[in-house]
C-alpha cells in the first residue's frame, strides 16, 4: 500500500492533479478559529464527499504568510493581511476529490462576504471581508504552490476511502 501511494503521489505530482486525484489547499484563519467554526468547515467538506489528505494546526510565521501572500504584496492591503494571518493559529489543510478547487471556491462564497450567498461559509459565517474566516486555493496551479508551501509532501496521506464507490460512478 506504502508503495502503491508513493507511486501515485509522484505520478500525482509530475501530471498535476486531475480528475479524482485533484487537491486544494484551504485555511481556516485565525477568526474562524477564534469563533470555533473548524468543525463546521470539516464537516462541510467531508459532507460534499471531499477526502482529507492533510491537516495542520498552527501558528503560521510572517515569513511563510509573505510567500503565501506574495502575488498580493503590491496591494495596500497586504501588511495587514499579513499581519491579520499571524495574530493567531490556524488550520491547514488538503483536500481531494474531483473538481475540489472550483467546488470549494463556490462552497467558500466570495472574498467579501457582502457578496457571498447564503450556504456557502462565508455567507453564512462572515460580515466584513477582513475576517472573511476561510481562504481557498483559487485554481489547480495556485493549490499546487500553496500546498507544498504549506506541507512535506509525508504529511499528506493517501488512504482508501471505503465511501469513494458511493460518491464516484
């Protein structure tokens, strides 16, 4: 089985995730670990039918958020994004399943959550979009980037999920 999932994660990895295999890279961030809504988000996820493949609980460094945020470091907006993201722990996280980055961006509703709709998360959790509680991966590229920005590729997991024939044909 160990040889079986290396075998695909370095498939997986040289290929790009497609299909079933596909990743995301989702962060509950420090509000929405404040109002204790990580359950809720996991229970999301699992509930959609997405697989958990990897998550971390911690307190993310400035220098890892700077690289996280890079792409953004022009915007007026970005020290205190930065700063935001390092006021306290979050959990990171990975997750599998097919068409997972465009399916989470619409089950995490848009970055302001004026905009968002009722039933996504931050339509139902968020008022203002400076603590707009979730960040989400916005295409396959950007998963690839953050996730191993964020994880070793050891801490991500492949196992059999015994529901995956109930969820895929």
């Amino acid at each position: 089985m160990i040889i079986l999932c290396l075998t695909i994660f370095a498939t997986v990895f040289k290929a790009g995730w497609t299909g079933a295999n596909e990743r995301t890279f989702i962060a509950v961030k420090p509000d929405g670990v404040q109002r204790r809504l990580v359950g809720e988000i996991v229970r999301r996820f699992e509930r959609k039918g997405f697989k958990l493949v990897g998550m971390k609980f911690l307190q993310a460094s400035e220098e890892q958020l700077k690289k996280h945020y890079w792409d953004l470091r022009e915007k007026p907006f970005y020290n205190s994004l930065v700063n935001y993201m390092s006021s306290g722990p979050i959990v990171a996280m990975v997750w599998q399943g097919l068409d997972v980055v465009k399916t989470a961006r619409k089950m995490l509703g848009e970055t302001n959550p004026a905009d968002s709709l009722p039933g996504t998360i931050r339509g139902d959790f968020c008022v203002e979009v400076s603590r707009n509680v979730i960040h989400g991966s916005d295409s396959v590229e950007s998963a690839q980037k953050e996730i191993a920005l964020w994880f070793e590729h050891h801490e991500l997991f492949c196992w059999e999920e015994c529901s995956q024939h109930w969820i895929y044909a």
